[in-house]
C-alpha cells in the first residue's frame, strides 16, 4: 500500500525543564499509570498532532491527562485551553473530566506557582457554539448585524415553507410534494454552507448542467426519441436547478429578516477566519492550546475554520477515528481526518513547514477478547487504499485488547424468518438477563441495534410477548408511538377535511373501536353527502348559465367542481345521519356507533375553538381532551415521567416550532410533521444512556458513543446491512452537486462530458455503481460501530427469508466475514441455529400464509392472531385483571365511606395487625394536635422552606398562612421547574409528579426564555453528572413541633468514607444566585430539616447524613459548615409560631 504521507510520531516536549512525567502525575492524583501510547501523547510538544483513536480507547481520559500535565508542568494555564467536541452532553463530560483532574492538582499541592483558583476553568464547547461566539466577536467586521438572530431548524424550516408557497416560477418538472420540496431547499442551503459554496454559484453551476444536457442529441448520428432515463435524468436536473433558486431566494429572505440558520454560523465563522487576520491573532493567544475531538465528524467549512484560525503551527490536537466516520450523510467527509497533517503543518527546524505529527491509541479499553477480534475482522478491509480518495493515506493499526478484558462471546446466526429471528432474539436476551444477574449481581445493559428503524417493531413484539422491558430510543420512532399517532390524527381532522383517514384513524381505534360495518356504512352516509352537493352544484351552475356572463360562469364552475371532488368522513361526522338512514347498499349505523360518532364530533368542535391559539396550549387540551393523559398515566410497571416521555417530547418539538414570529400556525406544523417522517431518522431525540432497566431498541446511528453488556445486531442479510441504497447527488433533490464539495477529491463523481444523452445516462449508471462501492465503506464504518458497542456478549444474526420479500436472501458480508472466526482449534465466535437455503421454506411465509386477525379487538386482550387458520400464542390479557383491580378499588371507597363497614371486625394478618397499629398512634397524634390547636389556625402541614421564611420575616410568613393568598410563579420558579424536571429526566426517575405541575413545563420555549441549555452544560460538566444518586426526587414528612413539615429531596447519594461508615448526602438543586453570610445560614435551614428527616426515615445518627446545594447557574456546590439540629428547628418554629409578644 503506497501512503502519501506516512505519519510522524510525536516528540517528547523541548521544554527542558520537566516537573512531572504523565507516570509521575498519575501516582500523584492516584490514576492508573498510563501506557506507552497514552504517555507519548500527554507528554508531546506543543505542536499539531492528529491522534487517531479506535473505539473505547480512552481518548477523552488522555485528553484530559494531557491537559493535567500541561499545567503541572507550566506549560500553559488552563484558561488557555480550548476543547471542541459536537454535543453539549459530550462537551459536558469532557469539561468535567478535565475539571475534575485540575482540582485534584490543586488539591495536591503541586500547582504551578501563582495559579488561581478562578484560572481552573478551560474552555470546553460544541462546534456550533464556538462557531456562534467567533460571529458574536467578529461578525460586524463582515457586516454581520449585532441583532442578528438565530434560526432553529423547525424556524429554517418554516421560512423555507414560505419561500416555497411564494415561488413563481416553472414548476411543469416538478415531481415531488410541497413538504418535500421544502426539505430539499434547507437541505441544498445547508450543503452550500458546509462547503463554503455561494448559492448563486450552486444554482449557475446547475443551470449550466441543465442547458448542456438539453442541448445534447440522444445518439450521435442517429435520429431518435430520447428514453425516458434520459427524460428524468433531465427533469431531475431541472428539478435541481429549481432547488438551488429556491435557496438563493431562502438565503434573501434571511437575509431581509436579520436571521441566520445553523449552516449560515459555521460558514460566517470559516469566513471571519479566512478574512479577519485580528480574529485568529486574539484567537491564538486566547487559547494556546486546542482540543479538536471526534474530528472525523467535522464538515468541510469546520476545517476551514479551525485551520485558518490556529495556523502556523498552533498546539492543535485533533482526536478522531476514522472507522467511527459514519455521519456522511450530515456533511462528514471520512478522508478529511487524513487531510489533518497537511492541513495543520507542524514548523520545522528551519522554520519551513511539515506534516504534523500522527499518534495512535490501540488498546480497547471496552472490549472483550472476542467481540474486538470480530470488530478488526469487519474493520480490516478499510485499510485498502480507496481509489476514489485522493486525501493522503494512513494505515490506521487494529485494536488491541487490554489486559484486563475479559473473553466475552460472540454468537453468530441464521433464522428461516425475521419471526423467527425476533423469537430467538429475545428467549436469548431473556436467558443472559438470568444468568448474568446470577453471576454479576446486578442486570446487564442490553441493545438491539439496527441498520433501518423499520426493523425495531418486529423486535419489540417478540420482547413484549417474553413480557421483557424495552424502551424504543429516539424520536424518529416517536411519530409511530400510539399516542402520538392520535394526537396527530386528532389535529390533521381539525384543520384538514380531506384527511379521512386521520378521522379512520380515530374511529378504528381503541377508544371509539368502530367495526367494519359500521365504518361502511358511515363511508356511504359520506359518499351520499358528496352526491347531494354535488347535485347541488350542478343546479347552481345551470342556474348561472342563465344569468352570469360566461368569465364569472367558468370561475364558478372550477371552484365548485374542486368542492365536489371527494368525498369526507369529517364532513360526515360534522353532519351526521338521523338514526333511520340507510343506505342505498342497504347499511345502517348501529345506535352504539352512531353514539359514539356524536361523542367524538362534540370533542371535535370542541377541540375547533382552540385551534388558532399557540401550538402547546392546542396541544394541551388536545391531550386532555383524547384522555391521552390519563391513558398514559395508566401503563402498567412505569411511572409517571417515563409513561408520558412521548407526548413530552413531542410538546417540546411543538413548542420549538412555534417558538417564533415566522407565523407559525397548526398547518404549516403538520406540513413539517410529514417532512420529518419521510426521513429515515425522522425527528430527534435526545440521546439517552444505556439502562439495565429495559432492552434498548435503536438504530446504529444514535448507538455511537454508547455502550452495553449486550448487543444484538439482527438483519444482517445483504442488500439490507449493508444498505443497497446509494446516496449519488444525481438521486436526492436536496444534494449540492458533489463537484462543488469541499471533498471532492475523496468522492466518485459522474463524468458529463459526453457526445449525448445516450452516453451521459450510460456514465450515470457507472457513476451510481461506483457510489454504492464507495458506500460499502460508510456501511462497513456503521458495522464496526456497531460491533465495537458491545462490552461481554454480541449476536449477530441474518434470515432467509426478510420481511414479506418473494426472494430469499444471502447472509451480509460483514456476516459472513466473521463465520472464519468460528473455525479451527481456537474458535473466537460460536456459529449456532444457522439455517441453509435448504432447510427453510421453500416460499415466504409471510407472503404465502398471512397473519390473520379478527377486528375491531378488545384493545385490554389483545387480538387473537391466526396463521393458516391456527391460533398464534398471545400474550395473557389485562381486562380481567384490571377489572378485578377496580372492583377492589370501589369496595375499599365504599367502606370508607361508611358503607357495610365492621368497625368491630378483627385484623387477623400481621400486615393488618401492623398498619392497625401504625393508624391507632396516629389517629392518637391527630387529636393530641386538635386539642392544642390555636385558635387562629396554622396549618398542620408545611413546607420544608418555611424555615427560611420564618428565619427573614415571621410576621409575614404567618399572615400568609392564615390568610393564604394565591401567588403567581415567578420566572425563578418556572426556570427552576424546568431545570429540575430535566435532571430528574437526566437521572431517569420514574417518580410520581406532584399535584398541580403543569405538564410540560420543561418545554422547549422554557429552555430558551430560562438559559436552560446552560444550565444544562454547568450541570454535566459538575461532579454530579457522573455519580448515580440513590433516590430521585423523594418525598420526605417529617415533625418539627407544633406542625408537620413537608419537602421533596432533589437527590440523595449514598457514599462509603475511609472507615467503611455509609454517608448519605442530600442535595437540593439551586437556580439562583450563589448566597453568602446571613442569607447562606438562613437557607441552610432547609436542608437541616431535610437532614432531620432522612435521619428519622431511616434511623440513621445526624452525623451520618450530610446535606449541600448546588447552585447550578454558577456550578458550585455549597456544603454548610453546620447545619440546625431538632431542638434548634423545634426553637423557632414553635417561638414563630407563638407570635409577637410570646416571649
């Protein structure tokens, strides 16, 4: 293999005197000893150097390392540091890890000399926000505005919707739906952003494409009518070109309004950096050192950017991997991690400049023996040179394994079907769940991760019917969530009469369960209406005939004839049919559908009235209404939070969308809706951490980053995995020309200088051939991805017969590359249920024996499924448990009412004779405290923060008690519900919400008005972030004297010190400004009583249970040096209470 650039490796730094060795530093903070690699790496000059680190390498340990001994070694200070990585929750870790270790530095005491606490504090961000803070700094030097504002992408998306709806001209080639188009617009500008190309130059470059190819013969020397490839190959280019007008005029109207998208930042940033010398010049004695992490994800205007600004040598230190590069179809270009060394020259000797430096870190850290060994064996073949890369090549060395993985297994299948395949899969997940909870002491984390979305539900069905716990991660999934579904039904209805299958939607499902006959006769009654109007109709036209002159004639006919065209069921529900209608086919709705039908038209209406208000109040009562709320809260073994994660998520997406002045409205909303559906990946999450909780379900590409026990890879059949979908730009509408990227050269491009439009659709086809080649790699990334998830045990698995396809299919390639290692005397994978062509069924019986079942079903059942007219095993049915739960309900409500009630019956149980017992002393403390009740009242519960009050104005606090005047929230109030309702969200908490919270008050709109995504930053970059609390959000009642004091702990940890004694430690979250003297001691207040309290609950000593704030704003924890014991908090409760004068 030939490499244009063979890496250099780094050099230990000039700097002579050296303090500490990364070995030394290590024994002195109490780490683990880093290895050669790692050592190298944190040792090197101050000088660019890629480093390329595989999967679970340690990249972010060693980053964070080399920042520790720059500092200890004087190097640099740590606000001269700048760390770059892609997500907040990436740039949170990274910034508390580096925190973490500087603090330990200093509590060591062998900080640099004259280095200030405040001085602990490097600059860690995502890409995009560095990118938004340079345009804040230098934006006017380019004619940026300082009131410029920023688009999210739903307001992109909008403005872009505008844009559309305005367009005037040609329109006779366009084949694709308004929302499509519309994708395509901000799909087309946000390329042209990425790769720093000007859309009026995209759409010349189109434009000339377009009248080149139409001037072109069909063959050369012969007369003939052009194929229709060679038409749409044309209309698609025209299509193109309409495209890249369509973004010129979006880039005008952002440009009139004073806005930028997120394409518009990275761009303005690369420009600033290529044409204002003063930005790089503060920029690089702002920050001597620069962290670039998961470099193989950058686009090409991320390079430019970064380049530009810290050339000449700067200490640049890119991280990234180029077998993770799996985000191409965001602008990643894989081959522009090996551009680095050029691109970042390093300043020789003699003052000249060479390629950077190139280190490796190889031992994987993750891994077990034989799940790295199938990683390498799927990864090798990137190491061939790629003949459409023209970037340098580097040989990128495997994985090693540490020395302390453990063997692990690998498990390598075929099924005859995807049932079956989903029925192994989830008996298998079942049995390991055992065992490895048996041996471990504790349950595993486990994922089923797969190539398409598509593929989740057939797993999540067999894991539902083995009653396994799984969660489906990711909004993409969230627009087929059920409820979801009939809420967006519901909303299409209101808006839209032509969507009878929205108002299908409704009525054949669980709630209104209309049947078959019901529904064809509520379709006829539909079908009548229409004839009747349009009979209607045609008597107005002859009436018009007469009296109209023939231009007001023809307008009227073509308006009326667009009301007569279909037929609607929402149009039916609005007028519904007298009891004794039948139809002409002789069908009649029964009394019970046609009840039900008025009950869902008065909802209908009702729902009508709200339907120009704001997105998330329409959406509230929508979900009030549907009785979504209650049916949510209703699910069986989860709670609150994670019963109503769905229609959260999707409020928040509401609300970010109407979160603007672009004029969003209920329409234009569900126009978008569509557009995000029709995507693979749909909407986004965010991305959520491995649980032992439930069987995760995803797709490969929200997997990275993550890790698990267990990993399923399943479908891995070719044509599937790897995808037989190519990505040319000559396919999708969206797709800058790929001869106008910033990388070019590392792609295939379409030779267009042809004689005709013959040869020119003959070159296409050699052009897509060569994308799916050149596409083979991006899914071979995606394979090692996947592979390299996967810490103890990984099944990958494949079918004969896929879906309900008629043709059989052939085990993957990457499949089949891991079947050697199943072979000879030391096999590294097991190859078990492998099913041959043969031994499977000579057609699909998905296709020759269809799953059959009776309609509408009981939805507490379930439906009773047959296959060839024998019943499938089904899940048991929840109806007669639940009933059986009501009617225990309902006799316990009658006999505290009173009804039939033995107040003489003996309690024969111990669990009665113990809760006998439990009510008698408190029935007893219940008339202790009526007898000694004051006559001015107080009441007998309080708050946990009334200590606080009554510590800064007693007077106040009683008048308000006895006098309780309502108070609206403030903004501190909102902004702390939101703050708390995402950590406990962060923690996943299945806590109940309290009364009265509103639903949805950590919306989207709340984030932005409150700072919650900095808050969110400060939070995970705090030493909380990474600890796992012990209890989330619990209720704590405690007595202090003459009342009952109530609260809720945000988190409590529990903690082992140095002589083996259990320490709690309650923390109570703060959005508010850090307090000092007086006003620390008074709030300290509230966390005595928390303090008492958990002693109590649990009899435990005070000194055990520790109590601190943690003022998220400022990201600083506060622990009181002493906090009230019970005879203290008694004191002035009980002197407070007495009132003036008492003493």
């Amino acid at each position: 293999m030939n490499h244009e650039h063979e890496p250099a490796y780094p050099e230990e730094s000039s700097v002579v005197d050296h303090r500490y060795t990364p070995e030394e530093l290590a024994d002195l903070l109490g780490q683990h000893q880093p290895t050669a690699e790692q050592s190298a790496i944190i040792s090197s000059e101050l000088a660019p150097m890629l480093v390329i680190a595989g999967a679970g390498s340690g990249k972010t340990a060693t980053m964070a390392d080399r920042v520790v001994w720059l500092v200890a070694n004087g190097q640099v200070r740590p606000d001269q540091i700048l760390g770059v990585t892609f997500t907040r929750k990436a740039a949170g870790e990274l910034a508390q890890r580096i925190r973490a270790q500087l603090v330990r530095l200093a509590e060591s005491g062998i900080l640099p000399e004259g280095e200030d606490d405040a001085l602990l504090e490097p600059e860690v961000s995502t890409y995009h926000s560095y990118a938004n803070t340079l345009v804040q700094d230098h934006g006017l030097r380019i004619g940026v505005e300082s009131d410029t504002t920023l688009l999210g992408s739903a307001q992109a998306w909008q403005l872009s919707l505008k844009v559309v709806q305005e367009y005037d001209g040609e329109y006779e080639h366009l084949r694709v739906a308004k929302s499509t188009l519309v994708d395509a617009v901000v799909q087309f500008a946000g390329e042209c952003a990425e790769h720093l190309v000007d859309p009026l130059e995209a759409r010349e470059h189109v434009l000339a494409e377009v009248e080149h190819f139409s001037a072109l013969p069909y063959r050369v020397g012969k007369e003939a009518k052009p194929s229709q490839p060679a038409l749409k190959l044309v209309d698609k280019l025209r299509t193109r070109a309409t495209v890249a007008d369509l973004a010129v005029r979006y880039a005008r109207a952002k440009a009139e309004r004073n806005v930028l998208d997120y394409g518009d930042l990275v761009a303005l940033a690369a420009r600033i950096a290529r044409t204002v010398p003063t930005a790089g010049e503060i920029e690089r004695e702002r920050f001597k050192v620069v962290l670039l992490d998961e470099f193989q994800d950058t686009s090409h205007a991320q390079m430019v950017l970064f380049s530009q600004l810290f050339a000449g040598g700067h200490a640049v230190t890119a991280v990234g991997d180029p077998n993770q590069s799996i985000y191409g179809f965001r602008g990643a270009s894989a081959g522009q991690l090996f551009r680095f060394p050029q691109e970042f020259p390093a300043t020789g000797p003699d003052g000249g400049l060479t390629p950077s430096a190139v280190a490796f870190l190889t031992t994987a850290w993750r891994n077990s023996v034989n799940v790295l060994e199938a990683a390498n064996a799927v990864s090798a073949p990137l190491n061939r040179e790629d003949p459409n890369r023209a970037s340098p090549s580097i040989a990128v060395p495997a994985l090693v394994h540490s020395p302390f993985a453990g063997t692990g297994r690998v498990e390598l299948a075929r099924f005859a079907t995807s049932a079956d395949e989903a029925a192994a899969l989830a008996n298998r997940l079942l049995t390991e769940r055992g065992a490895f909870t048996s041996a471990q002491g504790r349950h595993p984390t486990m994922a089923v991760l797969c190539r398409t979305r598509a593929a989740l539900a057939g797993i999540a069905e067999a894991l539902a019917h083995r009653n396994i716990p799984y969660e489906i991660v990711g909004l993409g999934g969230l627009l087929a969530m059920p409820e979801v579904v009939d809420l967006v039904s519901t909303l299409r209805v209101l808006v839209d009469p032509l969507r009878s299958d929205a108002l299908l939607r409704l009525l054949a499902g669980a709630r209104w369960r209309l049947g078959p006959a019901d529904l064809m006769a509520f379709a006829d009654w539909s079908r009548f209406l229409a004839r009747r109007r349009e009979a209607a109709i045609r008597q107005a036209r002859e009436i018009d005939t007469v009296t109209a002159d023939s231009a007001a004639v023809d307008s009227q006919t073509e308006a009326r004839s667009e009301l007569a065209e279909e037929a609607s069921l929402i149009e039916a529900l609005d007028r519904l049919p007298p009891p004794e209608w039948t139809s002409s086919a002789g069908r009649t709705l029964t009394t019970t559908a046609l009840n039900r039908l008025y009950a869902l038209q008065a909802e209908i209406r009702y729902l009508r009235s709200f339907a120009d208000d704001d997105l998330p109040t329409l959406l509230h009562e929508v979900e009030r209404t549907l009785l979504l709320d209650i049916e949510v809260a209703a699910k069986p073994g989860v709670g609150i939070h994670t019963a109503r994660r769905h229609l959260d998520a999707f409020a928040d997406v509401a609300a970010g969308y109407s979160d603007t002045d672009l004029g969003a409205d209920l329409a234009g909303f569900l126009v978008w809706l569509d557009a995000a559906a029709a995507k693979e990946g749909g909407l986004e999450i965010v991305q959520q951490e491995a649980s032992s909780e439930a069987v995760q379900l995803l797709t490969i590409h929200a997997s990275k980053g993550l890790e698990w026990d267990v990993v399923a890879i399943p479908g891995m059949n070719e044509g599937i995995f790897p995808s037989s979908t190519d990505s040319r730009w000559t396919k999708e509408d969206g797709s800058l020309p790929w001869p106008l990227r910033g990388d070019r050269n590392d792609l295939p491009q379409w030779d267009t200088d042809q004689p005709s439009l013959f040869e020119a659709v003959a070159a296409e086809g050699t052009f897509r051939d060569d994308v799916l080649a050149h596409g083979e790699n991006e899914e071979r990334r995606l394979a090692y991805v996947a592979l390299t998830r996967a810490k103890d045990l990984l099944l990958c698995s494949a079918t004969v017969w896929t879906g309900s396809r008629s043709k059989p299919t052939q085990p993957s390639v990457f499949l089949n590359e891991l079947l050697p290692l199943a072979q000879g005397p030391t096999p590294r994978a097991t190859r078990i249920d492998w099913c041959e062509d043969d031994q499977a069924p000579e057609a699909n019986p998905f296709r020759e024996e269809p799953l059959e079942s009776s309609w509408p079903y009981d939805p507490l059942e379930g439906p009773e499924v047959f296959r060839a007219g024998e019943a499938q095993a089904k899940s048991p049915g929840r109806r007669g448990p639940l009933e059986a739960a009501a009617a225990r309900v309902l006799e316990q409500l009658e006999l505290r009412g009173g009804i039939g009630h033995d107040d003489d019956a003996p309690v024969t149980t111990d669990v009665g004779q113990a809760w006998n017992h439990e009510a008698s002393l408190l029935l007893a403390a219940r008339r202790e405290r009526e007898a000694s009740r004051e006559a001015a009242a107080v009441p007998e519960h309080v708050r946990a923060s009334l200590f606080v009050d009554l510590a800064t104005d007693a007077g106040q606090v009683l008048g308000q008690l006895r006098r309780p005047v309502p108070r609206r929230p403030g903004v501190a109030a909102r902004k702390g519900t939101a703050f708390h309702a995402w950590v406990e969200e962060h923690y996943g908490s299945t806590g109940m919400l309290d009364l009265g919270e509103f639903p949805g008050a950590a919306d989207a709109y709340v984030e932005d008005m409150y700072g919650l995504e900095d808050m969110k930053a400060e939070f995970l970059a705090s030493e909380w972030a990474s600890r796992q609390p012990a209890f989330v959000e619990v209720p704590l009642e405690t007595r202090v004297g003459p009342v009952s004091v109530r609260g809720r702990i945000d988190a409590v940890f529990k903690d082992t010190n140095a002589d083996g004694r259990t320490v709690w430690t309650l923390v109570d979250w703060k959005t508010g400004r850090v307090p000092t003297g007086r006003d620390l001691e008074v709030k300290s207040l509230q966390l005595a009583v928390y303090r008492l309290g958990w002693s109590r609950l649990h009899d435990l000593p005070l000194e055990d249970v520790e109590a601190a704030f943690y003022y998220v704003g400022q990201g600083r924890t506060i622990r009181p040096a002493r906090l009230a014991d019970a005879d203290e908090l008694e004191e002035l409760i009980t002197t407070s209470m007495a009132g003036p004068g008492s003493n």
